[in-house]
C-alpha cells in the first residue's frame, strides 16, 4: 500500500522522507547508533596518544600510573591493549553502520520505487498525457537513486560531523577552557555557512532534475522513434537536439557546481585560523606551565580531528541537496490525487451477462470542447454493436468511458444496471477485452505476450488461443516457435502478425464483453480476412463492441451507431440504415465504389 497523503505537499521534502520512513525508524536508529559509536573510537587515538606523551615525559607520575601501575613498560602494554580494543571496536562499529546504511538505502529506494510505479499505474490517462516518458522515468530512476547515494554516505557524514563537534567540544572545555573556545570559534560560522549555501543550492539542483526529465524525455522520445528518425534521414538533427538539451543539463549542474565547489575553500580559512590559534596559544600555555604537555598534544589533534571534517561539509551538502531535490519530485508524484475512484462493489467475471447501456453520457478532454454530447445507446447482453463515423466522432472515448480509463462529466454508465463507477476496477476491466488499433507487445516471447496476465495458463491453453486467432501456422514457422523474441513492441513481427497475438491474448482472457476498436484497419486483405474469421468465431455469446471504418467488417452487426460530432445521428442494422439514404449510406457508398448521385 502505498504511504503517502495528499495533505502534506507543503512540507519540507527531508520531513516529507522522515514522514514516509516511519516504518524503518529501528533500522534508521540502528544505523545511527554505529554511526555515533564509530566516532567515539575513532576519535580516541588523540587521547591515546596524549597519554603516551604523558607516559613518557612524567613516567611515574602518569595518568596512567595513578590506577596502579607504576612501570613505564606496563603503561605502555596497558595503552597498547587499550588501543588494539579501541581500533576493533571502531573497525566492528564502521562495518556495522555501512552495511546498516547501506541495506537501509537499498530497502528504501526498493520500497519507494514499488509506491510511486503503483501510485503511479492507479492515476487516470490524462496524468500520462500530459508528461513524457522520459520525465517519469528520471522520477522512478534518477530521482529516487538520489535518494539511495546519500542514505549511502551522506546520513552517515552528517551523523559523524554532529557527533565530532559535540565530544570535541565537551573535552575542550573540560581540558582546557582557557584556549578551547579558540577550536570552537569557527563553527558558528560554518553551520551559519553551510545553512546559507544549502538554502543557496536548493533552487540550482531543482533546475538540475528539470533539466535530467527533459534530456531523459529526449532519449526516450527518440529510442522508440527510431525508425521514423531514420526514415527521415533525421539523425543529425535529433543528436542536435540531444546535445542541445544534454548542454543544458551540463550547464545547470555547472552552475550548482561553481556555489558548492566555493564552500570548502572558505571552510578550510577559517579552519586553518582556529588551527594556528590553538597552536600558539596552547603552545603559550605549557611554556607558562598552566598546560600540561600531554594535554596540549591532545587538543591539537583533537583540533584537526574537528575541524577538518568539517570541509567535508560541502560534499556532504551537495548530495543532501540533489537528494532533497529528488525528494520533492517523487513526493509530488505521491501526492497527485488519484482521479479514478476504485469502486467498492465486487462483480466475479462469471457473473458478468454483458448488457451495457449509456445513458446521456457527456465529456469533454479539455473545458469548453465537448467531445461526446448526451449520448444514450443500449447494448444487450450477448449482441454485437458497432459504432461508425469520421475520425474525431468520439468513437474511441466511448470505450474509454467504458473501461474507466477517464470518468465521465455528466450522465450515467451501466454494466447490467449497476453503475461502472460503483464496480471494483479491476472487476470491471477483468469483464471487457480490448482489441485495439495500436497492439502493444511487451519485450519477451510469444507465449509471454499471449499469456500475459494469466501465468497460471499453460502450454495447451494458449496453443488452443492461438489456433482460434489463426496465429498457430506463423508462429509455429518462427525461429523459437512460441518462445521466439519479439523485440520491443513486437517490432520483429508484421502488423497483422501482432494484431493476431492481441486477440489470442484477449481470446485467452475470455472476458464476456469484447471491445474491437479499429483491430483490421492497419493490416492487408488476406490478413484482415484471417482475423475476421477468427473474431465471427469468438464473437458469438459474447457482448460486442466494434468500431470501424472499414464498414464491410461490420455489416452483420446486430445494430450499428452512427457517430458524428460526438453524437449519434443514426442506428439500425446494415440494411436499414442504406434504405435511409444518410450519413452510413454516403459512407458505405464511398468505400464500395458506388457512383454517387448528385
């Protein structure tokens, strides 16, 4: 299920991710603790070593020798099997935390690449039509891998810097106040600018993603028109324009660059000035005899242990602000409301007779450009209708009406008297088979295409499927037979050949209420006869619907509608509608030859 909720697009894309990761809180709490814990040992050999100076230069009189032991050479074994504990427990700590954070990221990107596909898959036809392919691909890849490099490093940096700046601190001002403020002076300055260039970056990497969807559009757009980009001897205008898009792209993260690229320069002066400072200052302080020796070699380690990490800063924010980028583009597709309702009431396909009715259905694409007006058209259980008329009529929006793909403005729509809207989606769209004009293959084999949907179907069953779709004779012919490629979209087989698979594949469904929506208007006459045969056969006892231009594949029909204008203008069968000399008869006048009167 996915976890998200459309009242949250006001907030901040890092609580809008601690929101959705509620569910990993003891994996995050885990990783975390390692995280601390790897610093409070990796911090420690400065300590180590300001003990062994201590060792050394006050022998008996040692930090050490006031636990009881008094030898120089045991002080020295004892700080040596402290030391050997401390570098396993920082090495066990470092292990822990990167195989925490990284399986973290790897579940969460998993987890939310699987919600956003899903979200993504339940939002209406319109969403799709209004973005590319290669935008929402960047979203379901790019975006959301951005999200996987940081919880890969990033949450571990900041983790660690956090950690380092608080110890460091504490043990300044317990060892030595007098000169400790000098190493913790530059912080405010550098949280102040580490805050100013993340507000900076912000704006700079949302340019980035904008720029990556358009370029990732571009390469999407033109892998699968490749051979029309061909055919057109296009190649060098279309690398033109990828190059075009792609220097976008370039330029915008050179932008984002040349702000982040500046902050560890400044860093690294204020550093070096809290460096020097605690140098000769400290340095002062033990020539005054007010610090210990040990001490001062300590809080100059303990100086470059703090600050110098702190110039990792800037890595760390650049990917913490591609991620937050990434996050508010995959939130925002979370948080698009899903305008096709699911319904509630269940509706098993066996139960299904098949009569549909419309009744004074109206709807529009776009406000103000009606393209369907009130039409009402029964359909009995178990007839076949067909719906004629010119390109633009409305044809193709009553079977989208039908299947739910868009939710109609005004009038009602039934499937054997219970409104569509109530139905379970996917009850209703398990009771209609599409055949349609433009058949989509996916990248696999033919039995895959054919089954599709359906991996309890065996062997057999889609042999018999294929037979009834009189596609058994070429594909039995093929290299692979039925486990042949058929590259993507099916671009290895002939129109007519993948027409064919899509009714075997609708044929196998057995849905009892089959949509043909212009399914012989792209294929030769040999091929168009050999589907027509194959669907008179899996037409009868079946609830038909059939849109064509070519009226001769349609003359049979129970009851034909004739379309113009987004209205039905005419009905009745074959017969009928030539004896009333109008629209159909001009029609049929025209795609027979006929001599027309003037």
């Amino acid at each position: 299920m996915t976890r998200h909720s459309s009242g949250s697009k006001a907030l901040h894309p890092l609580t809008r991710l601690l929101k959705y990761g509620r569910m990993y809180r003891s994996q995050i709490w885990s990783a975390a603790a390692c995280s601390i814990l790897n610093k409070i040992f990796d911090l420690a050999p400065p300590v180590l070593i300001g003990a062994a100076v201590d060792i050394v230069v006050k022998r008996q009189d040692s930090l050490i020798a006031a636990l009881g032991i008094t030898d120089v050479f045991q002080q020295l074994v004892a700080l040596s099997v402290i030391s050997a504990i401390i570098w396993g427990l920082e090495s066990v700590f470092e292990y822990a935390y990167a195989r925490l954070w990284r399986n973290l990221a790897q579940t969460m990107q998993h987890d939310l690449r699987l919600d956003a596909y899903q979200h993504l898959q339940n939002l209406e036809l319109a969403y799709f039509e209004d973005r590319s392919t290669g935008e929402l691909m960047s979203i379901l890849n790019d975006d959301i891998n951005q999200l996987e490099r940081f919880l890969d490093g990033g949450a571990n940096d900041i983790l660690q810097v956090i950690t380092t700046v608080v110890i460091i601190s504490s043990a300044f001002f317990i060892l030595a106040p007098t000169v400790g403020w000098m190493a913790m002076l530059p912080i405010p300055f550098i949280i102040w600018g580490a805050v100013a260039f993340q507000k900076k970056l912000a704006p700079f990497y949302s340019t980035v993603r904008e720029k990556v969807s358009f370029l990732n559009g571009r390469l999407a757009n033109n892998l699968s028109g490749m051979v029309t980009i061909k055919s057109f001897t296009a190649e060098e205008f279309e690398a033109q324009q990828v190059r075009t898009d792609s220097d976008a792209y370039r330029q915008s993260n050179r932008r984002a660059i040349a702000l982040s690229a500046a902050f560890i320069p400044l860093i690294r002066i204020l550093i070096l000035l809290a460096f020097m400072a605690i140098m000769l200052f400290g340095g002062m302080e033990v020539m005054a005899n007010r610090l210990e020796v040990g001490t001062y070699s300590v809080l100059v380690f303990l100086t470059q242990r703090l600050l110098w990490p702190l110039t990792r800063l800037g890595e760390t924010l650049d990917q913490y602000q591609r991620a937050m980028a990434s996050i508010q583009r995959v939130m925002a597709l979370l948080d698009t409301p899903i305008q096709i309702h699911p319904g509630h009431l269940n509706l098993p396909v066996h139960q299904v007779k098949g009569e549909v009715q419309f009744k004074d259905v109206s709807f529009e694409y776009y406000p103000g450009l009606p393209i369907i007006h009130n039409v009402s058209l029964t359909i009995p259980a178990g007839e076949t209708i067909a719906i004629v008329g010119s390109t633009g009529s409305g044809k193709s929006t009553l079977v989208k009406l039908l299947l739910r793909f868009y939710e109609a403005h005004t009038g009602d729509i039934t499937l054997d008297g219970v409104g569509i809207e109530t139905l379970q989606l996917k009850d209703l769209r398990q009771a209609i088979g599409l055949v349609s004009q433009d058949v989509f293959l996916f990248h696999g084999t033919v039995y895959e295409n054919i089954a599709y949907g359906q991996p309890q179907i065996d062997q057999a069953q889609v042999e018999k499927a294929a037979k009834n779709a009189e596609a058994h004779e070429f594909i039995s012919q093929l290299p692979q037979g039925y486990h042949t490629i058929v590259g993507e979209r099916g671009q290895k087989l002939s129109g007519g050949q993948r027409q064919r698979l899509a009714i075997a594949r609708t044929l196998l469904k057995d849905p009892p209420i089959l949509i043909l929506d212009e399914a012989t208007s792209a294929v030769d006459n040999e091929t168009e006869a050999a589907i027509q045969r194959s669907l008179d056969r899996i037409t009868v006892d079946r609830t038909t619907i059939a849109i064509a231009h070519r009226l001769s594949t349609i003359r049979h029909a129970d009851r034909i509608y004739v379309m113009e204008q987004g209205r039905i203008v005419e009905q009745g069968r074959h017969e009928e509608l030539l004896v009333h000399n109008g629209v159909y008869a001009q029609l049929w006048r025209v795609q027979t030859g006929q001599r027309v009167e003037v």
